[in-house]
C-alpha cells in the first residue's frame, strides 16, 4: 500500500504531472475524475451530464492562494464561469473555496472576493456554493457565510458541512434557522479524534441524523454522497415523511459511479454532479488520493463501474 506521506510528497512535485499523465493509466484515471483544464472543457461536459437529467457545479481546482494577485485571478475565473452559464444556458451552479480567495491571508479579502462572485451570481440568478475546508477554518467559512447569508437570499448562497465533525449537528441546528441551504457530506481530511468521529459508524450515524433534520426543515438542501446505504436511509426517510423527490437533490462528484446518478435522476430525484476542472488538477487528484490511501483502491474500482 503506498503511504500517505508517499501521496503527500508526490502532491508536491508538480513536475511530476507531465510524467504522470505518460501512463495511460494515470491518464484514465485523471482524465475520469478530472473535467479538463479550461472552462469550456468543462461546459462540454455539463452538457453532457444535464443529457443524462442531472444538473452541475463548477468547481475551479487550485491550491491555498499565496497573495492576493492570486485570489483576485480566481475571482476573475469565477465571474467567467457564471458568464459561461447564463451564455450557454447550462444546468449548473458553482463551487468555491474561501482558501482561494485569501482566507489564509486575511479572512477579510476572502469575504471581499467571495461577496463578488456571489453578487454576480445573484444578478445572473446562479446558485453559489461555499464549501467546506479542514476544521481550522470551519468557524471562519461559516461566518463569512453568514454574512453573505444576510446580505444575499436564500437560493443565492448556500454552505457544506462534514457529518464527521463532531460540532456539525449543532452547526446544521443553527443555520436551518437563518434559514440556508446545505449540503452535507462525510468529509474527508484527516482530523484529530477530539474534532471529527474516528470510526466510520459514527460518521454514518451523525450523517444520518443532520440528513433527516435537513430534509424536515422545509428548504431545499444537498444530500451528498456515493454511499448507497446513506442514500438508502434518506430515500426511506423522504418516503415515511412524505417528502417529495422535488424538495432536495443528491449530490456527487464527477467520475464516481455514473451509473448511481444515472439511476437516481430515472428515478425522478434531483441529481447535481460535482464537476472539478483547472490546470492545478495534479496537486488535487494526488492530495485527495493522500487524505485516504485507501481511496486509491476506491478511484481504481470505480473505474470498472460505468
């Protein structure tokens, strides 16, 4: 088994890309996960999916920005994927991490950046997601969320909160009440055992209970996930409450188990797929690798499942 530490190193050697993607392996398996590099490589496939009845979110891959000329080059990439949107007219909202828009360096900027892309969204009527980094910036996101909350609407802005954090059901009771709209995931960094449950069982059962309270709540949220007994649970759930199909979506990452979310949008539920592209995709791929070594064997197995 390779080592995190293994992964970690060779996230390091963007040099390594180029070499890399020489194996048709290593291709087929970025190129599976990965949409492109450029936004329209993106678009291309967005159409594809909302062919298939699902909808999308952009999300640009990049690293922790270093200065704020490199968190105002993500701003102006974002303000040019909503202006592809509503040019194109794809199904898709977009994804973004305050990390790069300079929430490393000054949580104000992030806030400053991140409100500009919300607003232009706002204008264009394009859902903007904020999303959830590793638990030393939990409490910053969810207060920068907060003020974007208040000065935008409810289907203008929405969070992601992680069922493995221990404060999450706290975090999910509080924010209904704004009220906003949440996605909610496993998560998947690695986190000392006082901020996020050690055993998946507890993971499962916190994710669990912030769904059912998410689906009771009357607001439209993300359920997602690529576990079929979570996705079993919330089906059973919406069922005996007497939730319609309409009143959330399921949502999962581009590249894992096409066939799920093929089934799910014949179904007649709400599909949104997850839909990463940029030229800092290496770092991405491998670091995602890195937080679970046990991951490398879940992206080869999904390779052979449609």
């Amino acid at each position: 088994m390779i080592t995190r530490s293994a992964l970690i190193y060779l996230s390091r050697q963007e040099g390594l890309k180029d070499f890399a993607t020489r194996f048709r392996p290593f291709k087929k398996l970025t190129t599976r996960f990965v949409a492109g590099e450029t936004i329209e490589e993106a678009v291309s496939f967005i159409r594809e999916i909302n062919a298939e009845g699902c909808t999308a979110s952009f999300d640009h891959l990049n690293e922790s920005v270093a200065s704020a000329v490199e968190a105002e080059r993500e701003v102006v990439e974002y303000l040019n994927i909503l202006a592809r949107i509503d040019e194109t007219g794809i199904r898709s909202n977009v994804s973004i991490k305050l990390t790069q828009f300079g929430l490393g360096l000054d949580p104000e900027l992030a806030y400053r950046n991140a409100r500009r892309v919300v607003e232009d969204g706002h204008r264009r009527g394009i859902f903007v997601r904020v999303d959830m980094e590793d638990s030393s910036v939990t409490q910053v996101t969810i207060d920068i969320f907060k003020r974007l909350r208040a000065e935008f609407g409810l289907n203008d802005v929405g969070i992601v909160l992680q069922s493995y954090l221990r404060r999450t059901y706290a975090d999910t009771q509080e924010l209904v009440k704004l009220p906003a709209r949440i996605r909610i995931c496993k998560g998947a960094y690695n986190e000392p055992p006082e901020v996020a449950f050690p055993e998946k069982s507890d993971v499962d059962e916190n994710y669990v209970n912030v769904m059912k309270l998410l689906l009771s709540s009357g607001i439209y949220h993300g359920i997602a996930t690529h576990d079929p007994k979570m996705i079993e649970a919330t089906i059973k759930h919406a069922n005996r409450a007497g939730i319609g199909k309409e009143k959330f979506e399921f949502q999962m990452l581009y590249g894992v188990r096409r066939d799920l979310q093929r089934q799910l949008a014949h179904d007649g539920y709400n599909v949104r797929v997850y839909v990463p592209y940029g030229k800092h995709w290496y770092p991405y791929f491998m670091r995602r690798l890195a937080e679970r070594p046990a991951n490398i064997w879940f992206v080869l197995k999904n390779l052979f499942k449609g």
